[in-house]
C-alpha cells in the first residue's frame, strides 16, 4: 500500500501552494462525439452481446457492496468455466513467480478472475454512474504530471491492464484530463459499446491505427494514456525482461517521445491504479482507491532499444508487484519468443 505520507486525496489535495490540482485543460475538454447506432447490431449474431447487457446494466444501480458481492461470484464462475484462460494465468504465474507454492499460484490466480469480476461492474459505473465514485480516490506523484503540462510538454502516461479497466481512467478525469489509445474490437456491437462509453471519460479515443491523430494530440500537448503491457511479437518490439522472463515487448513508447517537439519533448512516465478496499465490502461501506505516478523516465529514450523496454518493463513489473492479483494475468504475456512463438500456452 502506498504511503499515506504521500498520498494526495481528491477532497483535499496536498500539494504545493500555486501549484494547480489538475492539468490547464480538465474540463474544458468538450466530450468526445459518440459513434453512430448501426441497425446491423439488431443481427442474430449480437444477440449474445445484447443479453449480456440487459443481465448486467441493470445491476449496476445496486450498492457498491451487492456489486462488489456480485463481481466476486461472477469472477469465480469465469475460474471455474474458462478453462482456458484459467490455465494460461497459471502459466503465466508460475513463470513470473516460480519462488511460490503451486497451491499459493492456484490462490493468486482465482483472485485474479475475482478481481476481474468485480472490475467489470466497476467498469460499467464508470461509463454510466461516475458519481458513485466521487471522494474515493487518493494519489500520489501528480506533481510529475502537472511540472510536465506547466512546461506546455505532452505526457506520455504508461499504464497497465489492471483488472479495474475503464475505473481507473475515470478517477485520473478527477485530477487531469487524457485521451487514450486502445485496439478496436473485433466484434463491431462491442467496440461500439465500449468506445462510446469511454466518451464520458477520455478526450479522444485514438486507434492504435490512427497515427495522425496520435501525432496531433502529442502536438497539443495532451496526456496519451498507453499502455505497452501485452504481447503483440516482434515485428515493432524487442525481446526484454518481464518478470524475470524474456518477453516480446512493444518498443511504441520510445517512438511516441520522440514525436514531439525538441525545445519542448514529451514526458514518459508510468501510472498504477489500485483498489485498496478489500473485495468482500462492507455493506454500507465505500471503496477506496489509489492512483500512482512515476517521476519522468530520465535520459529517456536512448540509443538502446532493448535497454529502453527493460525499463520500461522494470517500471510497470514495479506498480504491478503492489498487488499482482489486479493485473490480467490471464493474457498471454509470453507467446512470442525471438524465434517465433513459443508454444507454451498449448
């Protein structure tokens, strides 16, 4: 758990007098427009997607506490049921913690998948009931932020496929403003969903096709959530340490800080979203989470490549070690080796 020495709470935040809470432009950003309804999601083949929607919205407008009760089970059920899934985030613990005890790996990853179930009503109250989560938020490292945005810089805000999703960026929209850079879905009804609800907490949504639009808002002078945390091979990354494993890591966060201007350069630093309320709430009772800011990579980035991803690597493997259970465990993080796939996820 952060220090509370450090931390900053969105009731009252303890930072220097004349130094701005939040970044110049939170609140002025106008909502970002939503993508139009398509008559084709009524097809058969978005059926499954509508129901899924009409079981879980609704329960959203429950207590946190029957939520937070809900997420737990839902989450257990996924354990249970995808098995799949539930294998591969075996493999992936017990290669990032090969130190622990099957039995202790079996535990962190059933936690993982409760988690994940109580972060997708926390998602859902995001897009839809925001408010719900006013006074629940502290942070800490704001200052490297808004000392970067003083300076007319861009920030480069490296996050992680924490199991809270979309909450996280809504609590940073209570301190500064961003856009973020995501990978569209595959299925057209979904992407719609999601994109538009993310309109209610990021500026600009920019695909991660989209390089003119990335290029515009490091021009602005915008912070760009991006998260380089997956594995998508080799062929715009390097092999580099991840947990003490190699792993193919996306070498895009060097090429973003060089994209802006040379007086005024783009900061690059890292930001972990954290719930510190335990899973089982208290009825009556209210989350609480935390949200950290690194202080801007220095000399960053270098001649190395392979030196700049084991940084950033160290960085993120750092915030995600506060509490593994709250990271996607159940992606496959080590699919590709230098010489293609590696094959253990069979």
């Amino acid at each position: 758990m952060p220090p509370q020495s450090k931390q900053q709470s969105a009731k009252s935040p303890a930072i220097p007098a004349g130094m701005p809470t939040i970044t110049q432009t939170h609140k002025s950003t106008a909502q970002a427009e939503k993508k139009p309804f398509q008559w084709q999601f009524l097809h058969p083949k978005y059926w499954g997607v509508w129901l899924l929607l009409f079981v879980f919205l609704p329960m959203i407008y429950l207590p946190l506490g029957w939520q937070f009760w809900l997420g737990r089970k839902l989450g257990i059920l996924i354990y249970k049921v995808a098995g799949s899934r539930r294998r591969d985030t075996l493999i992936n613990l017990k290669l990032a913690f090969p130190e622990k005890p099957k039995a202790e790996c079996e535990l962190m990853a059933k936690q993982v998948f409760v988690n994940q179930g109580i972060g997708v009503f926390e998602t859902l109250c995001a897009w839809f009931r925001p408010n719900v989560f006013t006074r629940t938020v502290s942070i800490s490292g704001l200052q490297h932020l808004v000392n970067a945005q003083n300076e007319k810089r861009p920030v480069i805000l490296l996050g992680a496929h924490y199991t809270m999703l979309d909450l996280g960026g809504l609590l940073c929209t209570q301190f500064f403003a961003a856009d973020c850079m995501y990978r569209p879905q595959n299925n057209a009804l979904l992407d719609w969903f999601i994109y538009n609800g993310r309109t209610r907490i990021f500026g600009k949504q920019i695909s991660s096709r989209d390089m003119r639009s990335l290029v515009s808002s490091i021009k602005a002078g915008h912070v760009i959530w991006y998260s380089p945390d997956q594995d998508y091979g080799l062929k715009q990354g390097v092999m580099a340490p991840f947990f003490g494993v190699p792993a193919a890591t996306i070498t895009a966060p060097r090429r973003l800080a060089k994209m802006g201007n040379k007086k005024n350069p783009p900061a690059v630093m890292a930001l972990h979203t954290y719930r510190q309320t335990p899973d089982n709430l208290p009825r009556g009772k209210r989350p609480h989470y935390h949200l950290t800011i690194t202080p801007e990579l220095s000399n960053y980035p270098s001649d190395d490549e392979v030196a700049d991803a084991t940084r950033v690597n160290e960085v993120l493997e750092g915030l995600i070690r506060i509490d593994p259970t709250q990271w996607m465990w159940f992606h496959r993080r080590f699919k590709h080796g230098p010489n293609g796939r590696t094959g253990i996820y069979k």
